[in-house]
C-alpha cells in the first residue's frame, strides 16, 4: 500500500443495513411484516430489528425522542430514501408495485434512472423507500451512464401486476 491509501477511507461493502426513528417501533414492525414481508429478528426496549431473510437485520427501529408540539418530528435535514435493490428484473418491480398500491402504501413516484428502474413510497413514519431494478449490470458501465446523464430520476410509467 502506498501513503494515499493509508488516508483514504475505501471500505468494500458486504453488506448494508439502515436504522431510522420511527414514533412507535412495535407499530412500524408491523406494518414492516406486512407491507414489506419483513421478519423481526430481535427487540430490545427501544427498538426493534428486521431482516428480509438472509441477514441478521437489514432495518432498524428505534424509537424517536418525543418532538416539541408544532415541530416536524423528522427535522429538516434528514435521510432522502433508501434504496433496496431486487432480484427479478421489471416483472418483479411491477408485481412489487402492485403489491404496494393494494396495501394502499403511498407512491411518491416512478422512475427512471437511466441505469435501473424505481419505485419511491413511504412508511408509516414518511421515511421514503425506494425498490429499484437495475438495468446495467456492469458497473463500470453503470458509472458512465450515471454520469453521462447526469444521474438523472425522470417521471415513467409502470403497469402495477
């Protein structure tokens, strides 16, 4: 390793995980269960975990300090969205989106990424979440067209299965 590489802060991700403040941890799990098919991997008295399946957890949450009457209990700076990628391709991201419109979970939008596809909706709480198909697998490739267009988030229309 040469000096530079001692100063800079390049880990190689495994694997990722997200906790957010949510008013009522039991609640949110639930609705985590069932819109998201979620399963509760652990509780403890301010929080609880969720896994998809594989990992230990991939979302926490925990419970948020009560806000000042009037106040956005979410803040002003805060996370935009968290992007969960999908296994299945457009099929699967159209039977997802489906699936959230007959729980009646808000949309925030469809679109298109020029590297992938998304659907952006809220939780109980308005974290934004996003399910995304990616179409360049290479990411190399991915990088160039990011770039190229300007990582562009362009309104398109997704038939819901």
């Amino acid at each position: 390793m040469n000096a530079n590489e001692f100063d800079t802060v390049k880990p190689r991700i495994v694997r990722t995980h997200i906790a957010l403040f949510v008013r009522d941890p039991v609640a949110s799990a639930a609705w985590y269960k069932d819109v998201l098919g979620m399963e509760i991997t652990a509780t403890r008295e301010d929080g609880v975990f969720l896994s998809f399946g594989q990992k230990h957890h991939d979302i926490a949450l925990l419970q948020a300090d009560p806000t000042p009457e009037g106040a956005n209990p979410r803040g002003q700076v805060n996370l935009q969205h968290y992007g969960l990628e999908i296994e299945g391709g457009i099929d699967e991201l159209r039977r997802l989106y489906g699936a959230l419109l007959k729980r009646n979970v808000p949309i925030v939008k469809t679109t298109d990424h020029k590297i992938g596809f998304g659907v952006y909706f809220t939780d109980p709480d308005g974290h934004r979440l996003e399910f995304f198909c990616d179409t360049t697998l290479d990411d190399d490739e991915g990088k160039k067209v990011l770039g190229d267009h300007n990582a562009p988030s362009n309104p398109f229309k997704l038939d819901p299965l």
